[in-house]
C-alpha cells in the first residue's frame, strides 16, 4: 500500500473523456482516498488526456512540467488517449510515475492504493525513464466505465453532469487516430443507463448531457432494439429527468425518428450538434466520411424545420492534405448558406499511423490559419445573427454556478450563454427575458419566480 491519500483528476478534451475522469474520481474515493483542491495539494494527480491533435499532446507535457515544478512530492499518472497512444514517450518525461492506457483505466484505483495484481511493462531500456507502463490491446477492451453519481456536498459546482453511455468508434475516418486509441463501438446496457440517471435525479441534477465518442451508434452492439432513438425514449419514460441534452451525434444518426423525438420533446434540450468536416465531396471522400455535402445539408435543413429555436452547431475541418483553396470555398459556401448558429473550427493536424498523415500536399500554416480565421468569423456573426432574434423574448434556462457582479450565469436550453441579473442559487429553472447580446452572451431579467423546465 503506497502512502498516497490525496488525489486531483486534470481533464483534457471531450465530453466523454470528462465522464472518464468522474468515473476515476469514483474509483479514488470508493477507495477512501479524499480529493484535493488543486494539483498543488495533491499526492497523486491523475493527467486524464486527449490526443486527438498535436497541441494536445502538447498542453498534457506542458502540465507534466508545471504539476513537477509545483508539487515535485506528488506522484503523476498519465491515463487516456495520449496514454494509450504514446506510452513509451510519456513515460520518459522526468516525474511521470505509472502510464496507464485507456485498455487499464478501470484499475485506476487500485493501482493508485497499490493493490493491482496486473503487470506493469519496464522501461529501464529508456534513458531518463521513471514511469511505469500499463497498457494493452485496446479492441480486446469490453468494458465502459459510466460517469458517476456526484455526491451533492462533494459536487456542488456541478449542475450538469455528463454520463457517458457509449465509446469508441467503428468508423474509420483517415484523419483520426481516436479508434486506435479507444477501441471498438461499445454501449452501456439501458438498465444500466436507466439506473446512472435515476440515481443523478435522487441527487438532485435537474439537467444531464449523455455523451460518447460515436454517441449515434449507441445500441449497435447490444440488442437489435437497442437503438439511438430506444435510448432517449426509455430515459423520458423510465426517469424523471426534467432536461436530458445530447452531445455530438453524427449525420447519418440523426433519424427522422430521432428528430421527431428531440422536437416534440419538452424534456430533450433544443440542441443539436452535427460534425461536418468539410463541405467539400472531394475532401469527405478523401477523409473517408460516410456522407456528401449535399445529405448534410439535407440534415441540418430537416433539423431547422423542426426545431426553429434550436442550437445548431458542427465541428469543421482546416487544411486537411490536399485542400485548395477551391475545396475551402465550397466549405464556406456551404456554410454559410446553412443555419448553425455556432462552429468549432480545428486545423488538421497529423496524427502518427493514420492514413491522413502520410498523404501528399500537406497546407502550408499560413494558409490553414488564413482559413480558420475565415470561418471562426464567418461562425461569430452567425451566432451574433442568431442571438439578437431572442432579443425580447423570453427563454428558459439553467441557473450555473459563476457570478459577473451582479448577474448570474445560465444555460438556455438552446444553449446560448446568458447572464441573469441578480444573483441566484445554482441548479435552478429560470424563464429570462433577454434585454440584449454583450459579446458574445445573451443578457436578461427574470420574468417569473421560477419555473419548471417543461411547463
């Protein structure tokens, strides 16, 4: 048994790395270990990273230094995708004491109470090496670890919980090196999923994001009922969540059926998240994306046309090998002429053993930032456009958890930003009156004393 009774979990990257964390965070205190404030505190701080680009590597190696300057006491462990993906390369980064691959997070804690009976790979080989490797096949991996139920005097900061129901990916984009590092599709069971929320609603969360890295094909792997659309329906009809928000669902997986279901919902959050890429054929293809800009489209319009309030954003590609500029117009064109009301723009960047990194005509830097400029404005005014149509008008939303003088933070459930004047307790339904757009945040008043999500 080591001497390690402290911990921190450091999150980086998606929603569903999120839930892992909170799912390690389980593992620690189940184990009776207590968490700290801060890494400073901590004996043990966990890295739960994201690889999924460079500079993610790079903001993981960057904490390593500054958590060993800090606190050179603790003990680092480095879990995740970057984990799982570089395992050799971490562990030779000075004051890293165990790598612990996505295929093993589920013996987290017991390896950080010392009580693990797997085997770690030495690296005495590796000059400069101290860590210890944990990692194995990650598509012979079966198990999901499901967020856990927070404790609300252990958690208060948290209004909205995510649970992860789903991981990995059976797609095979040539861009993303995520199925390599998180294995095969698999799904959390219903009466499983069923049973997270419940226990999320007895704690007293009002709103719950589900999440997953190919979240739309949750079911795939378990029962030929088992689909998208069952999902949502069993968690309106066997749970008394107020408010239930999806994440990122790709295009093909937004059904009619499921987007029946979101729009006649007064429970499901107008919200709709559609990863495009790219608006170019030439480039999906080459990307190795199961859609064509004009089925998107086709998406998105449906989308609009039943949810008229509705958030709707995409994550879009930059400077993927071989764009022109030619392919890069036919991504502004297209959206431009669609309704997202907000965009999440990354540049390529190669990752180690996919198929993208080894294609020829890789962008030049200045042009892929010429481009994400491009659209990172083109995505504001949109946004900005989008806004001021609820000036006015009133939206209901979800008390946070952060004050701004003397207004508090919200959520609506078309996931706009909006300050409320007035300071108000946290995890509370409010209907706003929206007074104007300041920046980028919608800026309003109460309009009642309170109301429940779906009067």
């Amino acid at each position: 048994m080591n001497s390690v009774s402290r911990f921190f979990v450091e999150n980086f990257g998606c929603r569903a790395t999120q839930a892992d964390g909170a799912a390690i965070e389980r593992q620690m205190l189940e184990r009776g270990l207590a968490r700290a404030e801060a890494a400073s505190q901590a004996q043990l701080v966990v890295l739960n990273t994201c690889t999924v680009t460079a500079s993610a590597d790079q903001d993981v190696r960057s904490s390593i230094r500054r958590i060993r300057r800090e606190n050179p006491e603790c003990q680092i462990m480095v879990t995740g995708c970057y984990a799982q993906r570089a395992p050799e390369e971490i562990a030779a980064i000075p004051g890293v004491t165990w790598v612990v691959g996505n295929s093993h997070k589920h013996a987290i804690g017991e390896v950080a109470c010392g009580s693990s009976s797997v085997g770690f790979v030495g690296l005495d080989s590796i000059a400069s090496v101290s860590g210890q490797i944990l990692v194995g096949d990650i598509f012979a991996h079966t198990e999901l670890m499901a967020a856990p139920v927070f404790e609300a005097d252990t958690a208060s900061e948290k209004t909205r919980p995510n649970l992860k129901v789903q991981d990995g990916c059976n797609n095979r984009c040539s861009f993303c090196i995520i199925p390599s590092v998180r294995g095969r599709s698999r799904s959390l069971a219903l009466d499983e999923v069923v049973r997270e929320v419940n226990a999320l609603v007895t704690q007293g969360y009002r709103e719950l994001v589900i999440s997953g890295i190919n979240l739309g094909r949750w079911g795939r792997d378990l029962r030929r009922s088992d689909t998208f659309a069952a999902l949502l329906r069993a968690i309106l009809e066997q749970t008394d969540l107020e408010r239930l928000r999806i994440s990122s669902v790709e295009p093909m997986d937004w059904t009619d059926e499921v987007i029946e279901l979101v729009s006649s919902s007064g429970r499901i959050a107008k919200h709709a998240h559609v990863p495009m890429q790219s608006g170019s054929d030439r480039i999906l293809r080459l990307m190795h994306r199961k859609y064509r800009p004009w089925h998107y489209a086709e998406k998105i319009r449906k989308i609009r046309a039943a949810m008229p309030t509705a958030a709707i954003g995409a994550d879009v590609m930059v400077g993927f090998p071989g764009e022109t500029d030619a392919d890069f117009e036919k991504t502004r064109m297209l959206i431009d002429e669609l309704p997202f009301t907000y965009l999440h723009v990354f540049t390529y960047s190669p990752r180690p053993g996919t198929p993208a990194a080894v294609m020829p005509n890789h962008v030049p830097g200045p042009v892929t930032r010429r481009r994400n400029r491009i659209l990172r404005e083109l995505a504001a005014a949109k946004k900005r456009e989008f806004q001021e149509r609820f000036i006015g008008r009133e939206l209901e939303a979800i008390t946070l958890t952060t004050f701004n003088g003397s207004h508090t933070e919200c959520l609506t459930d078309n996931y706009q930003k909006l300050w409320l004047e007035g300071q108000h307790e946290p995890n509370q339904w409010a209907r706003a009156r929206v007074e104007q757009v300041e920046k980028d945040s919608l800026v309003g008043t109460r309009s009642d004393s309170g109301t429940f999500a779906n009067d």
